[in-house]
C-alpha cells in the first residue's frame, strides 16, 4: 500500500489527535489515477459519543470567552492555515482531483470565514421593542445555541468547512464536523494545524466515517443544539428524520437543478463563457452547475456551435500546480461516472443529439474517473438530466420560444437553489425575479461572496451560508423585559 504522499492522518478530538476506538483505518484515493495517497482514521460509533462529549464540554468554555478572545483564535487559525495553504491545496488536488487553482477557493473561503464572521458578530445589535403602556423596557438579545454538527460534502472540501466554522465559532458555539468520506484528508488535515496552534480543546472536533455510525450517532443524540449540511436532499431528509429525538435547529444547503437561461437579447459571448464555466468547473460537481441550459431559438444554433467549440477547447489533466492550464479533471468515483454514461445514453434513448464527449478520454490514467465533458442537444423535461440534479460534466441544451413556456420549464423541478437569466429587458428581468423559485437569481452574471447570502427554497434546503444570515443557525434569541418602576 503507497501511503507515502500523505500518510497515515488521526482524528481530532478533544483537541487531540486520536485514533479511532476501533483501531480501524480506512483509505484515501485519487480519483485522477487510482492510486491510494493516505490512510485516515475511520471514526465509529464510540468515537462520534467521544466527540459529542468534547464538543459539550468546549462549548461551556468557548462560549463564555468574549467576542475578543474568540477573535483573536479564529486570527491564529487563520494565518495557520496561510502557512499552511500549497499543502492544503496539493491534499485537495490529490483527494478530489481539482487543479491547483481550483483548490485555491477553498483556501479562499476558510480564511475568508475566519476574518469576516467576527466582524459579523461584532455589527449584531441588540433590538430594543417598544411597550406601548409604558410599563416595561424590552429588547433582544442573541447567544450561542450550543453544539454545533456540520455533515460537509465532499466537492468542495475545505470551502464547505470554512463556510460552517466561521459562523459557529464567531457565534460561541462548538463544532463537531464530519467531513465526506470520499475527500477527508484536508480536513483532517485542518485537526493537525488546529492541534498545532493549541487551539482550545473540544471547540472544533473532526471525524470522520461511515453514516450508518457516526451520523446516526450524531444526529441522534440529544447533545446537538444545531445540525448543518451540505449535501444532497435524500441526505438532508435522513438528517431530518433521525433529528427528532430533541428539537433542534436545522441549516441545510441541499441538491440543485439551476436553470441557465439565454434570451436573444443578452450578451451571448458573455453567456457562453460563464455556461461553459457553470457546467464544467471542478467537473461540474458544483451544487449550483448549470443544469439545463435554455436558449431562445433565434440565437439556439449560433450558441450551441459557439458552446460546443469552447467545450472541445478545454484541457483535461490531473491538476497539479506544475499544469496550469488544465481546466477539469476527473469526477470523485466510479458509481459517479457511470451514472454520467447512465444519464446520457437516458438522453439520447430518447431523442437527445449527443453533440460532443460522453466517451472516456485515452490519454489519461485508465485506473482514473475520467469521462470527456460533454454536450446534449434537443433535450426535453421526459429525460433525467433534465430532471435530476446531474454533479457532472454534462451540459443539456433546451431551445425555448416564449417567456411563459421558459418560465414554466425552469420552475418544473423540486429543487430551488441557484439559477441564472441572461436579458438586457428590464420588465423581463423584473418578472422572472419574481416568478422564478430558487434562492438565488443572478441576472447577466454570476457572484458568489462569503458576505453574500447563499441558500435555497424548496427541497433544496433550509437557512444560509455565507453573510450575517448564516449566523441565525447557530444563535438563540432571548427576550429581556424589566419592569420600569413608577
């Protein structure tokens, strides 16, 4: 077994690197080659009641120590994690399969998170309600809601950490987190830079194993003020359901079927380019891909054979820094490349054009998870692509005519998170604000910041990320009413 990239990586407990109770290890392999890099520590049941005790006991400490004093940990991670950042980002590479810049917006997200939810915190104010008999004064308080679990997907590894640690720790709350078991090793190796510095024990603990152990033990216990998540709806709904044995409150950012909508108005060069970026960035395993593409008939032909070009052009590699210009690599395992060949040969069974890709490159590793990125044309709402959240490099292109029969055709899914207009008419962009059912609609651009809000309705999740409103997740509000005497 060639463990020697990464070695053998412990679990953080308690402020300690441990071994699982089991002893049990379980292996890390890159999806661009096959190969294993590292071995982690495959948490169990005993371990998750392990974590959830630290966590109760970090909690009662972290949450008593100022905004200040939290401050200035949050500031030592932070550099720690700088120092740290072409190990964090070659880990990323190697557990995922992304390029090196690719896994530079995790580096982002976690500094980010860690310098602006302080500030986030410390803007809070507390809300003064008025008494309309003038017989008392009233106002609101905020305070940590207690131990926090975060369920993390594996696509984003250490942006999907920084955008739940931020939050929670600037809120006085513990954290418990769990990462995939498909891409753990930067964030175990997060536990190794949080020991470095001393961080204080039992505030943030990291494990990770299989769901049946450790989120069932997690999710189950009565300990947890908070669950959050990142990750896919039939999980947020498991989550959910085991989360009855106490009330507690719910933060999930869950699957997404983002339409991707081109009038014949818009500025189509520009459209193409963030179409191209949206469907294949981080081979398209990207929560807010996407995924449908509907262009308006006058421009359909012009933006296909434009779309399709763009897409030949793209380099396929394994990312390391040494080749910049690679822009996707593999997707994260097998079962997720033949559901790729599942959802195509779908699609042209029933009358799709595969235009190009949909075949497995042969000049990259065999042992790898490569499959072409790749183009469908003539899709319609009868195919899964249409209607599944796809988290791969395939990209279906619809041709619409009316704004009615679009408007119709994008809100036709269960999900709600992202989607994307593209339209110089202001009462259409009005309309489709308004009509459109996702969290997010971005017209004529995309942005993504962590001061941004980001979430979805429907079965797309409950709460935010990023801004001042992920906050409320792990916040309570107390009222405090005093008697005025006469």
């Amino acid at each position: 077994m060639n463990t020697e990239k990464f070695g053998y990586k412990k679990l953080y407990i308690n402020g300690a690197l441990v071994d699982a109770k089991s002893g049990k290890r379980t292996v890390v392999e890159c999806p661009a080659t096959g190969e294993i890099i590292a071995e982690v520590a495959q948490a169990g049941k005993e371990d998750a009641d392990y974590a959830l005790k630290a966590a109760q006991k970090g909690f009662k400490y972290w949450s008593k120590l100022s905004l200040t004093e939290r401050t200035e940990w949050m500031s030592k991670l932070r550099l720690a994690v700088l120092e740290k950042e072409h190990e964090l980002r070659t880990a990323m590479v190697h557990e995922m399969g992304k390029n090196y810049e690719g896994a530079y917006e995790d580096i982002e997200a976690v500094v980010n998170a860690l310098e602006w939810y302080p500030n986030a915190m410390k803007n809070l104010k507390e809300e003064q309600l008025p008494d309309y008999e003038n017989t008392h004064t009233h106002k609101m308080i905020s305070r940590p809601a207690g131990v926090a679990v975060a369920y993390l997907a594996w696509n984003f590894p250490l942006l999907n950490v920084g955008f739940k640690l931020g939050p929670a720790l600037a809120a006085g709350c513990s954290i418990i987190i769990k990462p995939s078991t498909l891409s753990p090793l930067s964030t175990y190796m997060l536990g190794e830079i949080l020991h470095e510095i001393d961080f204080p024990a039992g505030v943030v603990n990291i494990i990770s194993g299989p769901s049946s152990e450790v989120a069932t033990t997690l999710t189950t216990s009565k300990i947890p003020a908070v669950l959050t998540m990142i990750g896919s709806t039939e999980t947020g709904k498991k989550v959910i359901s085991d989360s009855t044995t106490s009330i507690k409150k719910l933060g999930m950012e869950l699957g997404g079927n983002a339409p991707f909508i081109v009038f014949d108005d818009a500025d189509i060069d520009k459209a193409l380019d963030l179409a191209v970026v949206l469907s294949f960035w981080n081979s398209g395993q990207i929560c807010v891909a996407a995924n449908r593409i509907f262009v308006h008939k006058n421009i359909y032909d012009k933006f296909l054979k434009a779309f399709v070009k763009r897409t030949s052009e793209l380099k396929l590699g394994f990312g390391i820094k040494e080749t910049p210009d690679v822009f996707m690599g593999p997707v994260v395992n097998r079962s997720d490349r033949d559901r790729m060949f599942d959802l195509i040969n779908d699609a042209v069974s029933k009358g799709a054009k595969l235009e190009y890709g949909g075949r497995i490159p042969s000049n990259l590793p065999e042992a790898g998870n490569w499959i072409e990125p790749t183009v469908l044309s003539g899709v319609t709402s009868e195919m899964r692509v249409f209607n599944e959240e796809i988290f791969g490099p395939v990209a279906p292109i619809l041709s619409f005519d009316l704004d009615d029969e679009v408007l119709e055709l994008a809100n036709q899914t269960e999900y709600g998170l992202a989607s994307y207009i593209f339209t110089n008419d202001h009462n259409r962009i009005h309309r489709f604000s308004e009509e459109l059912e996702f969290g997010e609609i971005q017209v004529n651009g995309v942005k993504y910041a962590i001061y941004l809000p980001h979430g979805g309705i429907k079965n797309s999740g409950i709460g935010h990320d990023c801004s001042h409103l992920a906050l409320d997740d792990y916040l309570v509000k107390k009222r405090i009413s005093i008697a005025i005497k006469l």
